[in-house]
C-alpha cells in the first residue's frame, strides 16, 4: 500500500467516524422513547438543538478554527463564535413557538411544554460552547500529529544522509588502510600483491554494492571480515598471534554494514609492532538477539602516540547512535598492555 492510498483509506475512516457519531446522537431520542404519541416532541426537545450543534461544530471544523484560530487571529475566532452560538440561541427560541415544534395536545393528549428560562437557555446555549471547545481540540491534535509525521520525515531524512555520509566515510578510510599493505607487497611479494588485488576486489564489489542498503545479511558481513583479516595477514610479521572466532550463521540476521570492520583495522593498525611479539584475538557470537563483538589486540602506547586513530571508532559509534539508538553498549578498555573493545547490539 502506497502513501497516497493509505491517506485516501485514512481520509475515508474519518468520514466514517463523523457520519457514525452524528448518527447515534440522532438516533438516541428515538431509542430512549416511552410512550410518545408523536415524533414532534423529538424534534422539539432533541434534534432541533443537535441540528444547531452540528451547525456550529461543522462551521468550525471546516471554516472558522482554519481561518482564524491558527492565522493567529483568535480574537476574531471568537467573536465570531459569540455571535454563532447567540444567533443560533435566537433562533431555536423562534423555531420553539411554532405549532411544528412545540404542539399542546395530540390526539386530546396534552403534550408539555418547553421549558422556558435560565435553565433552558444554559440547556441550549452549554452544548453549542463545548461543541466548539471540542471542534478546537480536534482539529489542534489533527494539525499536532500532522506536524509531528512532517518533523519525523525530516529528521528521517536527515538520518539517511547523515548515515550515508557515515558509511561512506568508511569506504575511502578501508580502501586507503588496504592499498597502503599491498604497496608494501609489491616489490617483496609481487605475486601475493596480484592475489592481494584480486581480493580486493571482491571486497570493492561488496562496499560498492551490497553496503548501499540499509540492512545486510550478517553472513556477508562476515564473509567481508575474513577477506580482510586474511588481506591483513600477509604484510604482518610471523611474531603476531591472531585468533579468530565467527559464528555459522543459520538465521537471516541482518544487520548494518561495515559495523564490524572498525574494530579490526584499529587492532592491525595499533596493536601489532614489528619487533615485539603481537597478538589480536577476535571472538563473535550470537545469543538469541543480541550481537556479542569483541576484539582483544596488544597495546604499544608509543605507537598510539605516533599515529591516530583515524575515523573508526568514532565514526562507529556515531552511526550505532543513529542506526540501533538505546540498543547497543560500545566498550573500550586499556589494560595489562592489551586494547579490549566490546559491541553488545541488539539487532532486531
């Protein structure tokens, strides 16, 4: 169902709900009758003064709370409304005198009258007042709600740029990370170079495509994580020791890409050194909805000082905050010269 026919659909509800309200206030004399020799006492004492309250309710609904109660002009919204409510009030004690509306005997059965006085003009005058104040209400919730779907479609968009700028921030920042280890492959290993493009390749393919949605399948996301790490592997000294644990995936779990690479390229990138011995170890599980992530990698403060740390971590957190808001725990701790980062994500 698209918008357009879903607002028709909505539009139409609306109607209904109008036409079956005014219905049952009609109808409501007509069912709580006793012994009434004639309908003309209904017209009298029920929908005379409920054909004046759809009057006032209808003018305001359609004319005067648009014309002038939001044009910011409700001193004349509600003088305007006094005369209504007045004129209306006059003429229903004109209408009352008339034989049609107010018979004395029918059939030699005396009929009461309509009552006159403080009580009735409040009887006649109240309901026209709150009729008003209801039509207000309504129509400040209807323009509330219709406000509130516009600034939620703006903030929505602003969220799509904002995380499609995100996303692609990270496609240069990994292209530039990768092109730099196969350059230094080169002229040492030109044949592992050859290999190491191939696979790049494959892993461009993905960014250029599958990472332009919204979602992608977990297993994918995986698929491009071991492409990396094996990528990384070939220009990183033998003194590394590198564990990695993924999970085979057996339910369509989708989630946002390039979520999980951060984590990686900041561990080769930080927590490996050419002459001390180096280890990374990387550990992910799935329980019931909830994504477990973490990435334990040596800590060489020097080299944190020498380099930054680019956009990663930051940028992945920025996107979790728009992506999964109040569904995630990003962890990060240094400790015993080791650099522990945690992803707890629920991604449903």
């Amino acid at each position: 169902m698209n918008q357009n026919t879903a607002s028709t659909h909505k539009n139409i509800l609306g109607i209904l709900m109008h036409v079956g309200f005014w219905f049952l206030v009609f109808l409501w004399p007509l069912l709580s009758l006793d012994d009434i020799p004639s309908s003309q006492y209904i017209v009298n004492r029920n929908w005379l003064s409920t054909t004046s309250l759809l009057a006032v309710f209808y003018l305001n609904y359609f004319i005067f709370v648009d014309l002038y109660f939001f044009k910011k002009n409700k001193t004349a919204f509600y003088i305007i409304n006094f005369m209504l409510v007045v004129a209306s009030f006059f003429l229903i004690k004109y209408l009352l005198r008339f034989n049609a509306f107010n018979p004395t005997t029918i059939h030699g059965a005396r009929m009461r009258e309509v009552r006159t006085g403080a009580m009735s003009s409040v009887q006649l005058i109240l309901p026209m007042v709150l009729s008003i104040g209801m039509c207000a209400g309504l129509k400040i919730n209807k323009k509330w709600i219709k406000n509130q779907l516009i600034l939620q479609q703006v903030q929505q968009t602003q969220l799509n740029a904002e995380i499609k700028y995100l996303r692609y921030q990270v496609q240069p920042h990994f292209l530039f990370n990768t092109l730099n280890n196969i350059y230094s492959l080169i002229d040492s290993s030109p044949v592992i170079a050859k290999t190491s493009i191939h696979s790049l390749s494959k892993m461009m393919r993905y960014l250029l495509h599958d990472t332009t949605i919204h979602k992608v399948p977990l297993v994918k996301e995986i698929d491009f994580l071991e492409r990396y790490i094996e990528l990384m592997q070939l220009r990183v000294s033998s003194n590394i020791k590198l564990e990695k644990s993924f999970p085979i995936i057996n339910q369509p779990i989708q989630i946002a890409p390039l979520l999980l690479i951060s984590f990686i390229e900041n561990a080769f990138k930080h927590g490996i050194d050419a002459i001390q011995p180096s280890s990374i170890k990387i550990e992910l599980t799935i329980t019931n909805d909830l994504l477990h992530y973490t990435v334990i990698n040596s800590s060489f403060p020097q080299k944190e000082k020498a380099t930054d740390s680019g956009i990663g971590l930051e940028n992945l957190k920025k996107r979790l905050e728009l992506v999964y808001p109040s569904k995630f725990d990003l962890i990060t701790e240094e400790k015993d010269k080791l650099y522990t980062a945690k992803l707890i994500l629920n991604f449903k």
